[in-house]
C-alpha cells in the first residue's frame, strides 16, 4: 500500500471523527444556551422584581425551578436534534446535516443576542429610565426586532468569527449549567413545609351556641367580574340572566367592594378575612403569609367537620399555588393547561414556579407554545370554558357524604382577558370584527390602553359584556345542578377578585388605580331556604365573606380577621331599617412595595359613606403614568368619578388620610 493513502485514509478518519463529534456537540449548544446562557441572564436581570417578595435565600430554590422547569424543552430540543442527525447520517446526508448545524449555531446566537438585549431593557427599567423617558411598547418592541434581526444576519457574513465566540462562550455556558442543577438540589428543603414561623399554633376554633345543622357553602368568585358591568346591578346590557334570577331570592349588596385590584391579594383577602396589608400577598405570584393561612376560612371550616374542596380555573387564583392546600380535601384546578407557565396543582411540589413563570425565556415558550396550538386546534375561544371546572365541581358534589357538611369553592375565569366568548355568545353586544378571537381581544394594560383607538375600546368592551353573559349562563347550570344534589340547606355566595376597567385612560385591572370599575365587584348572598329578594346599599369587603361563612357555620371567627359578619344586613331588612351599622372599606395595591418591608410605595382607596378618597404613596413607576395626585370622589353624585374634589374639600382629606394613616400604623411595618 502506498504510504501516501495511508495517510489520506489516517486523515479522512480523523476528519470524519472530528466532524462526527462536532455535530454532537453542536446538538447540545441549544441546551447550553437555554440553561447557561439565557436562564442567568435572564433571572439575575429580574433579581430585583423577585426581592419584591421573596427573601434572598429563596433566590436558591427560584433559580433551581426555572433550571427544572426549563430542562424539559432543552433536552426534548436535544432529543429531537440527535434523532434527526442519526437519520440524516444514516443516509449519508451530509449537506443536510451542516444545514442543521448551521442552524442550531444561528439559532443559539441569536438566543444569546437576544437575552443580551432584554436584559438590557430589563435593567434600565429597574432603574426606572424607561418609565421616566416614557417610551412606548410598539417603539421599543420594533427597536428589538431590529437588533436581533441584525445580530442573526452576523452568522450569515462572518460565520467563523460566529462559530468562534459561541465556542468561547461554552464553558461559562457549562458552568452555569451545573449550577443550575446544584440550586434544584435544594427544592426538598424549601417546600411549604418549610415555611417557617415563630408564631405559636393556631387556637383551636371555637363554636358558637347553635341548635342547627351545619349547612352547605357554595363560594363562587368570577374573576374580573365588574358589578357594573352586570344587569343585577343596573347595567344597560342584559349580561347576567341566571345572576338575576338567583338574586331574586338573596341579598344583593350594592355597595361591596375588593380589597385589591387585582387576582392575588383579592381571593387572599376572600379566603383570609384579611386585608392584603395584613396577609401580605402583595404580588401576582405571591401568597399569604402562613400565620394567615393557619386561621384561613377553609382551615376554620376543615377543623369543625367540613368536607372542603376547590376548583380553579386561574392558576394564580389556586389554593395550591396560594399555600392553602392542606385545607382542603379536594383539589381540582388548571383546567386550562400550561405546562411551563404558573400551574396551580405543580405548585404543590414546585413552591416557586409561578414566579419563574414571569421569566422571559419562560414567557417565551409558552407563548410559542400558545400560537402553535392555535393555529392547528379546532377550538374557537373555549379554552376558558367553565365548563370544564363546573363538571368536576359537579362530580365531587355526587360522590361526597352528603351529611357531612360541604363547603365548595369554585373560581371561573371568564369574562378575564382574553375576552372573545365562543358562539353564540361571540357578536351578541358587537358586530364589529375587533376582539372576535382570544389572540385579539385583549385590552392594553393599565396606562398603555392611552395608546387604543376609542373604536378597539368600546368594541372590545362589548366582548367583555359577552364573556360576562358566556360565565353567567355556566355560572346558572353549575348553581341549579349544584343545588339539587346538595338540597336548601344551601349557603351560596357569589362575588368576584376584583373588576374590570375600560375608562378614565386606564385598561383592565392592577397598577395603582382604583377606580370604582375595578374594585366595585358583586356580593350575592343566598341563605338556606330563603326565597325573598333583599337589597343594601351598606357598604361591604371581601373581608367580610369568612365571617359570614363562619357565622352561618356556627363558628366564631378568629380574632385576626379583619372583616364582619354581614347577617345583621338581614336583620335589618326583617326590622325593616334602612341600613346595618356603617363600615368603612379599604381597597390597595402594594404591587412595587417589598412584601417584607414597611409599606411606603403603593395607593390606598378609603370609602366612608357618599366619600372615597384615593391616596398614592411613594416612587410608583408604570409605562406612560401621569403625575398622581390624591383623588376625593363623592359617589352618590358622581359615581362615574370624573371630578375630583380634593382641592375643594381639604378638610375631608384630613379626615379620611387619617384613616388610612391610623391603619398603616397598625399594619403597615415591616414583617419579620
């Protein structure tokens, strides 16, 4: 044999060794990239949000569940890559298989660019620029696509140069990779049964002298349901038919309100009989603090004999996610699947995973996930069905002991953006085609709806109107099978986390403002055998729904709970009275207040009979904000709030920010 084709055979074989293990090492640069590029960049970018409300040692087990969570699509993407190499080397396809590479090298590249590039938007948020230059959604969104578009065009002109740098960036990429995997190792001991307290056991609950029985509690919320927006309570739309006619035996309470504005602290506030300064739920991925949640409704009601279970179709909105689990005995929730995002039943084992959920790559995924499935489902705007809740409310219901008591809290998410319904509620307020499918019919949040044309408003105001009349007919065949199976000696209530906005230049719900349409929410309550209608212009909060359930239920309330018992509301209609002893509500948001600080940033409405003052605290920074000034509202003659009086009316100021300025004292410092 010739020397020299020995050694043209010697370095054939090494160049094929070479590029068989380049291409290998090229499947896993997508799994590099996701977890040792773009997770840390991305997470320490939003290191600063997360402090909002978790303590520093909790950053360990946050970033070892996004590490988790994001393992799952990195080694399905290797998976998927190594199969298609394999065939492809199978038939000796090797154009085919430099393409690949080349495409998993530009791919990654263009992933590390931009992550560089958000972060960098992310960071100069936290420093408040952004919101100080005012820059608009669209402007910065197209300078991105732009900057990532010429990054991914770099591949194309200097690929070596290209192919050089990603193989520098490798072994930081690894190292981050492993300690990534480190910080998972460290969930089993931040469970929820780690969530430690120095306070002593609860009490033992106390029952009030009662020769009743016990009786069954239906607790539905709706979440972003606006009283205003509902025919029960005057609107001009026949949304809520079914609502109507159970009111017609019940007590409509015209005045109640949400002690927050948005889904979190609200259902915390229903389920705790606390106002969020006291639990602390301050955030969307947050949960009440556990000395709340041991002395929580469905403690008290688990501990006197009820059977408890809950359904939820919102994932923040769950029990799991919210730390109250344990109290009940039956669980049924994300009847809308999201695998990588906030999963109310996954949060059981994975504490923090709807706070990973808010990060980027995350928010990604999902999103590609959401538009993949939606270009080839056959479902029209029904993924929210209430349906698919109210069945397995239902279910439990037939198989429980119907002689122990039964307490059942169901939440639906409609009409909550996306707000499309399905036929035939879809085009029964609207003919316009604005908002007719759930990819667009969503509100600009907060301030950024300034920027919505008054035709895209009102249209999808109208789609609003239609996802409330699409819930209450779910919400009228859920009450009516519900009732049958569990018989008269019914509890029901009927209320909502929060409402819904549409006007004053401010879209949907959270930030600071706190406008009538979005903590006006209903309170419809049904007492056993009662047939009569009852209507009460006092003024009530979500905080009083526990101590109405554990009156009914003969329980005496913890001495921690804020709210009261709202039964005297019928005495007083007995009696024939105007109205019960007067309350004052407090409605907040402490969305960008650290939950463990002493609450300085954030706003406070206070209602005291016809007034209601809005007081703003602190550096709140949201996209296009105006200057916010302290707002006083008299509502009898203005309840639309379009006049702020507080310049006229100095003296009533002084008088209701003493209010508030009394309830901060008490509740309102830091948390140890």
């Amino acid at each position: 044999m010739n020397v020299t084709s020995v050694d043209d055979e010697v370095t054939d074989s090494r160049a094929v060794a070479r590029n068989a293990y380049t291409s290998e090492g090229t499947l896993f640069l997508p799994a590099l990239t996701l977890l040792g590029i773009v997770l840390p960049f991305t997470f320490f970018a939003w290191i600063d949000r997360y402090l909002y409300y978790l303590r520093p040692v909790e950053l360990v087990p946050t970033y070892g569940t996004a590490w988790l969570l994001l393992s799952v699509p990195a080694l399905l993407v290797t998976a998927v890559g190594a199969l298609v190499v394999h065939v492809l080397a199978r038939y000796q396809l090797l154009r085919a298989r430099r393409a690949l590479r080349f495409l998993l090298l530009w791919v990654c590249w263009g992933a590390a660019i931009a992550t560089v590039g958000f972060c960098s938007v992310a960071w100069l948020r936290s420093f408040g620029l952004l919101g100080l230059m005012q820059v608009r959604l669209e402007l910065s969104s197209a300078t991105g696509l732009v900057g990532v578009s010429m990054s991914l065009a770099l591949p194309l002109v200097a690929w070596h140069k290209t192919r050089r740098a990603i193989e520098r960036l490798k072994p930081t990429a690894v190292c981050f990779t492993l300690i990534g995997a480190l910080s998972a190792l460290s969930l089993p001991f931040f469970g929820w049964s780690s969530d430690a307290t120095s306070a002593p056991p609860p009490p033992p609950v106390v029952l009030a002298p009662s020769s009743h029985p016990k009786p069954h509690i239906l607790l539905v919320t709706i979440d972003a349901l606006a009283a205003e927006h509902m025919s029960t309570y005057g609107a001009a739309r026949r949304t809520t038919p079914y609502i109507d006619a159970l009111a017609g035996g019940a007590m409509v309470f015209d005045r109640a309100y949400a002690n927050a504005n948005f889904t979190t602290p609200g259902v915390s506030s229903i389920l705790t009989g606390t106002r969020p300064w006291t639990h602390r739920a301050l955030q969307l991925p947050t949960w009440p603090l556990r000395s709340v949640r041991e002395k929580s409704l469905p403690a008290v009601l688990q501990e006197v004999g009820y059977q408890t279970g809950y359904v939820a179709t919102n994932p923040v909105a769950g029990a799991t996610k919210n730390g109250l689990r344990q109290y009940f005995s039956f669980a049924a929730s994300d009847r809308v699947p999201a695998p990588l995002g906030c999963h109310d039943q996954l949060s059981e084992i994975l504490r923090y995973h709807c706070a990973v959920s808010q990060l980027a790559p995350i928010v990604f995924i999902e999103w590609l996930r959401e538009k993949t499935l939606g270009a080839i489902s056959s479902r029209d705007n029904d993924q929210w069905h209430p349906a698919e809740a109210t069945s397995a409310a239902l279910n439990w219901l037939n198989h429980v002991n119907k002689q122990q008591p039964v307490f059942l809290w169901l939440h639906l998410l409609p009409p909550h953006a996306p707000y499309a319904a399905p036929k035939p509620w879809l085009g029964r307020f609207s003919a316009s085609s604005i908002g007719r499918r759930s990819s667009d019919s969503e509100l600009a949040g907060q301030y950024l709806m300034r920027g919505s044309a008054l035709t895209r408003v009102q249209a999808l105001e109208a789609r609003y109107d239609e996802a409330v009349q699409y819930v209450d007919y779910s919400v009228g065949a859920f009450l009516a099978s519900a009732l049958r199976i569990l018989g008269p000696d019914t509890v029901v209530v009927i209320s909502a986390d929060h409402g819904e906005s549409f006007a004053h230049g401010y879209g949907s719900h959270g930030g600071p403002a706190l406008y009538d349409s979005i903590i006006h929410i209903p309170l419809i309550i049904k007492l056993p055998f009662e047939t009569r209608p009852f209507r009460t212009a006092a003024l009530a909060q979500q905080i009083d729904i526990a101590p109405t359930l554990a009156a009914l239920a003969g329980v005496v309330p913890p001495s921690s709970w804020e709210g009261r018992s709202l039964l005297a509301a019928w005495d007083a209609a007995d009696d024939g009275q105007a109205a019960v002893a007067p309350e004052t509500v407090f409605s907040m948001n402490f969305e960008q207040n650290r939950r463990f600080a002493r609450l300085s940033t954030g706003s406070v409405a206070v209602l005291e009979g016809h007034w209601k003052l809005v007081h703003y605290m602190g550096p709140i920074r949201y996209p296009l904000m105006p200057p916010l000034h302290d707002e006083l509202y008299d509502l009898s003659s203005d309840p639309r709030e379009l006049h702020n009086l507080a310049a006229a009316n100095p003296a009533e100021v002084t008088h209701l920010r003493s209010l508030i300025d009394a309830q901060l004292a008490l509740h309102g410092g830091p948390v140890q």
